[in-house]
C-alpha cells in the first residue's frame, strides 16, 4: 500500500508540474501585438507593450509613422516565430516590404512578461530595427544608379557615361563682369545683357556657381580653355556639372545604338526630368541600362 500510496503522491506532483508548466507556457502570449504589427496599427501595438525606454504613445505612433511611411512600408510580413523560452524570449524574422526601396528584412529578439496577469512585450528601439538605440534617427537617401554601359563584342565601348566640359562662373571670385563677357559671348551665345543678368541673379539668389555653357569634350580648343581660365572667376569642370551619354562612333552606328530623351507623359516610372532611350539599342534594352 506504502508503494502505491507514494506513486500517486508522484503521479499528482508530476501532473502538478505539467499544469504549471502549461500554464506558463499559455501565459506568455504576444499574438496581439504581432496582428497589430503586421496590420501597422501603432495605436493598437502601444496597448500590448511596456515601454522599456522613455516613450509615451504619441511619440511611439509618430516615430513607426514617420520611418514606414518615409520607407513607404506596404507590407509585413512574420516569419520563423519560435515558440518563448521559460523567460518569454522570442525570435522571429520580420521583412518590410516597400515599393520604391526593396524589401528590408532583418532578425528580432523580443522579450515579453507578465504583467498583472496580462502578456505584454518589453518594447525598446530595436524592435524597429535590431541595431536601433534610443535617440538614433533614420535617415532615407535615394542613390541614383549610373545608366549601364553599352560594349561591342571586343570590349570596345560604344555608349559610355561622362561629363560635358562645363563653363561656369563662379560670382564669389568675379573681379571684372566686362572680361567675363567678353569671353563668353565669342564662345556661346549668351550676350552681354544675359550673363549681366545671370550674375545679378544668383546674387540675389545668394548661389555661387552660374552654369554659361556645355560642351563636348573636344567641341573647346586649347587656346579657348586657356582663355576662359585667365579670367578671374571663370573655370571648367568636367567631372559633376553635366552628365552626358556619349556616343564614341558617332553616326556611324547612330542607327543601331540609338539615342536617348527626356521621358514623357505615358512612361509610368519616370520624372518629366528622367531620360530614357528612344530608339535601337538604348530603348530596347531600357530595363537593363535604366539601373535601379
């Protein structure tokens, strides 16, 4: 009787253990915050945490508003959510779809505890972006890519980026507008009274580089060049003023390579200021140059 007396005591211990640990298990649940995650309602996700940082719900709400919208976030998306350890540890992979940036996807630890009998999530920056701290910003920079090249089967380039040499005035080093002029006006077809009233602008204006005129690289002589840079507050730049597309064939292969233009009204993806190709090669391989 003693020994069956004792395997009962045992067989309740055991069950006891089991119920507690199923009641810790069920207790740390953070299904609501990760609905109202993925469903970026900020306002809801607020209600199920407890800041471990200094953040009231205004500036919770404003600082998920301001990075997905700048991000212009359409979707997220919860993937490989473990099950908690016995201190209500989480891991999962959240990705941040966006139309214009790609998708961002990134590992997450998150803590949760408990609360007056309620599971909430100690919530701090990371949560956001794991290498996120309090007082980080985040910064969204659009990089323009370079148009793709275009090459002839031996190597030899027939559709290369570059820069147009470049005629500037730099109005902070002027020293006499006549002599400005009157180089300019042999070399372009601005006249007096324009470059007068370029200079006065950009005064105004308070900018220090006037853009005079655009040329390729070998349309100035040597000894236009050197005229240009004798006069004070006169230069020529051929390295970030004005990009070109330039053609080394020239017309010979004009009506294979093509040519590029300014985007119009019915090209969806494009600013009125983009440029894409027209016709050969240029327009049939657009996808490919346009780069992203």
């Amino acid at each position: 009787m003693r020994t069956i007396y004792k395997l009962l005591i045992c067989l309740i211990i055991c069950l006891m253990l089991c119920s507690c640990m199923g009641d810790s298990a069920q207790a740390y649940d953070i299904s609501a915050f990760m609905d109202s995650f993925t469903a970026m309602d900020f306002s809801a996700m607020y209600d199920c945490v407890s800041p471990a940082v200094d953040i009231d719900e205004d500036a919770f709400i404003e600082k998920y508003d301001a990075i997905f919208s700048g991000l212009g976030v359409t979707e997220i998306v919860i993937e490989n959510l473990s099950e908690p350890d016995t201190d209500g540890v989480y891991t999962y992979t959240a990705t941040y779809k966006t139309e214009s940036y790609g998708d961002f996807t990134n590992d997450f630890t998150l803590q949760a505890t408990i609360e007056d009998d309620t599971c909430v999530v100690l919530w701090d920056y990371a949560l956001i972006f794991p290498e996120m701290e309090e007082g980080s910003h985040v910064r969204i920079e659009t990089l323009k890519a370079e148009r793709g090249e275009i090459f002839a089967s031996d190597g030899s380039i027939l559709a290369k980026n570059t820069y147009a040499d470049t005629v500037y005035m730099n109005i902070s080093k002027v020293e006499d507008l006549t002599d400005v002029s009157d180089i300019i006006c042999t070399i372009t077809d601005l006249t007096n009274t324009e470059i007068i009233n370029m200079f006065n602008k950009a005064l105004e204006d308070e900018t220090e580089i006037v853009v005079l005129g655009t040329f390729f690289s070998d349309a100035l002589t040597d000894e236009q060049k050197e005229s240009i840079l004798s006069v004070p507050g006169l230069g020529i730049d051929d390295e970030q003023y004005t990009p070109i597309r330039y053609y080394d064939m020239g017309e010979s292969a004009a009506h294979i390579i093509g040519y590029m233009g300014y985007a119009g009204e019915d090209d969806e993806g494009y600013l009125a200021s983009d440029k894409l190709g027209i016709t050969g090669l240029e327009a049939a391989y657009e996808t490919e140059l346009r780069g992203s």
